[in-house]
C-alpha cells in the first residue's frame, strides 16, 4: 500500500524544523511575555524587511488583517469594496464585518485572477462612485496583474489592499507582493507558505500613521494604554506564535524554491495531458501555495486520485455571490468555471520529486 499523499500538511512544516521551534516556543515560555512583547517586534520588523516595505503590524489572523486594514484606510457603513468572488469567504468575511458591501468583479478566464478590465466596468457602473477600496486576491501564489488594477483604483480615488493570504514572497515586476497597495493583509493559517501552529496575521503598509492606526485598532482603540481613542478590536498576534513564524520566515525562500520544483516537475510531467495547466505570465513569480489544474471532469479525477491515495484539494467549490450568506445575482461565467474545474494536487514542503511522478503517473492513466 502506497502512503497517501494529501494538498496541505502542516505537520510536516512542523517537523521539518521541529528543534528549531521547541526552542523557540520553550524560550517564550520561560520569558513570561506572552502578548505584545519582544518576539512580535522582531517579527514585525523581519516580515517588513523581507518584503520591502516600511512596516508590519501583527494580528490575530488573516480575516482581521483584511477588515483592520479596512478600517484604518476609513471604510465603513455605505461603502463598497470591491473583489472577487472564487476567494475563502474571509475576504468578503471582512468587508461585511466593516459595515461595508462587497462588489463582485469577474476574473481573467486564464489567471483566474482579478480583470482589471472589468474593475473598470465596475467603477463606471451606477454605483461605482461608492466603490472606495479594491481588495485583488493573489489567488494560489500568483500576483494579479497589480500594474493594471492599482492603476483603475488610483484613477477612480479608491484604496487597495492587497490580499496576500497566499502569496508570500510572490513577486511582481520584481518586487514583493504586499507592498503595491495603500496596505497588504497576510494570514498565517497553519498550511499557508508561512504558517504559524495556530492562528496569525498582519498588515503591512509604507504610512507610519496608518500603521500607527492599525495597532491602535487591533488593541482596543489605545493609542495610550487603557485609552480608547476610537472603537477597536482585540486582534493580537501572540509570542508563541510570533517566535514560530521567525523560524518559518527564515525558511521561506527555501521552502518556496521547494515548490517550485514540484510546480516545474509537474508542468513537465503533465504536459499534453487533457488539463489546464496554470500559467505564469512574464514578470510575476509564482509560489505555489496551490498547483491547480482544471478540468470539466473535475469529480471524477477527483474521486479516482482518492482512488490511487491522492488527496486533492477544491478551493473553491462555491464562489461567494453563489453562498447564503453574501448571495448576490451578478453573472460571473469565468468564476462560475474556475469553481467547477479546479483542482490542487498535492504540493507542500512535505511532499518530494517521486510523490510528484507518481500523481503525474495515476493522473496520465486516467481515463474519462
Ligand atoms: C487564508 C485566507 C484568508 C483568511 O485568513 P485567516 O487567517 O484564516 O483568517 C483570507 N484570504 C485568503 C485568500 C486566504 O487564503
């Protein structure tokens, strides 16, 4: 019997530097800081650095990075944001939550990423004037076409923040993603590329007074200890967690030189095979949160890799506008496919060269 490979493995993540975060751990443990102390700033301070950009505020997660971020650019009650809808529901999750409505803007059939084309439709619709941020998704690794969707914001005076859940060290033009907008919102869920062992996020910007505004929000409002200026939040990044991404932020840009050659291995292996493959298009790198293929046939290759003990991911199987609880009619054929067709094969730091042969071998067996 063949082990069974999965999409996501955070164990594994885990137990590739397992000495290096019990250290870490057992150090917080012994400092008696728990919240808000010397393993957050050096994080803080080692995020923004890797990436470029000026500054780093921790929070509790990649859902509270989105809507804080929100709040600290002043959106709220009667505005719109707009988005895409083949996202995790935490994206529209997060304008709700300000008070704000979400638009749903269709995706390049190819990218499956934001059309800056139709942002732009978007802004000269009726209601475009009230559009006062656009929340691009770096869906699976891969930078929108930041360029192109910054320039249709800037045009029409909306903000931008951008969605970096899975796209850490993702680069456009050469430069990291997350440094392109007005802020950036990471989360460092367990299986994202930079994974905390529990729940983590941030905001990263280049405005010292907007940073100055986040972490008044995420604690409560202070700007003054035991003062609340404003209504806040409590959405803090704690040490363990902070302490653990230091380790994993130094092994990032090897772990992400990991999955590319899984990602390259298999491209080569799948090539002519009946499937979309993704495509990275020039001046973007790719990091391979996800590798998603796409097909009509999406269930059945599905249910006979499970077959074979390969466990596929489908991120994701209903686009927003289509869920109960942020439905909207709006016809958006493209994302409608891209939630129909797509689906992860597995591709994590755990996962090696022959595990790839072997899905590319099961998967050039398939017949429909
Ligand atoms: C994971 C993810 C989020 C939410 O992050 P949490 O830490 O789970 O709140 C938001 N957007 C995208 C694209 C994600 O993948």
């Amino acid at each position: 019997m063949k082990p069974r490979l999965f999409s996501a493995d955070p164990k594994a993540s885990y137990l590739a530097a397992q000495a290096e975060i019990d250290a870490a751990v057992a150090r917080v443990l012994a400092s008696g800081t728990y919240i808000h102390g010397p393993e957050l700033a050096a994080f803080e301070r080692e995020l923004a650095a890797y990436l470029g950009a000026r500054d780093a505020a921790g929070v509790a997660n990649g859902t509270d990075a989105l809507e804080l971020a929100l709040r600290a650019l002043g959106v709220g009650a009667g505005d719109k944001v707009a988005t895409v809808a083949n996202t995790v529901t935490a994206t529209v999750a997060a304008i709700v939550a300000t008070g704000a409505q979400p638009v749903f803007v269709e995706v390049e059939a190819q990218t499956m990423l934001m059309d800056a084309a139709r942002l732009a439709e978007r802004f000269a619709a009726a209601d475009g004037a009230s559009i006062k941020a656009v929340i691009p998704v770096h869906l699976y690794g891969l930078p929108c076409d930041l360029a192109a969707i910054v320039g249709v914001a800037r045009r029409h005076g909306a903000k931008v923040i951008e969605d970096c859940a899975q796209a850490h060290g993702s680069t456009f033009g050469g430069r990291k993603v997350g440094t392109f907008g007005d802020l950036a919102a990471f989360s460092f869920y367990p299986t994202k590329n930079l994974g905390a062992l529990g729940d983590a996020g941030a905001i990263v910007g280049n405005d010292a007074a907007l940073l100055d505004r986040v972490r008044a929000l995420r604690q409560y409002g202070w700007h003054t200890r035991y003062v609340s200026d404003e209504h806040g939040r409590n959405s803090r990044l704690d040490e363990i967690q902070a302490a653990i991404l230091r380790v994993r932020l130094g092994r990032l840009d090897r772990e992400n030189a990991h999955r590319a050659r899984l990602a390259a291995a298999y491209l080569t292996g799948l090539a002519g095979e009946p499937l979309e493959l993704p495509i990275v298009p020039s001046a973007r790198s790719h990091t391979w949160h996800q590798f998603v293929v796409r097909t009509p046939q999406r269930e059945a290759l599905k249910v006979y890799l499970e077959g074979e003990g390969i466990h596929c991911g489908v991120l994701y199987p209903v686009p927003v506008h289509q869920q109960t609880a942020y439905r909207q009619e709006v016809s958006l054929p493209e994302t409608e496919r891209a939630c129909r067709e797509v689906l992860s094969l597995p591709l994590h730091p755990g996962v090696t060269e022959a595990d790839v042969a072997r899905v590319c071998a099961a998967v050039r067996a398939w017949r429909v």
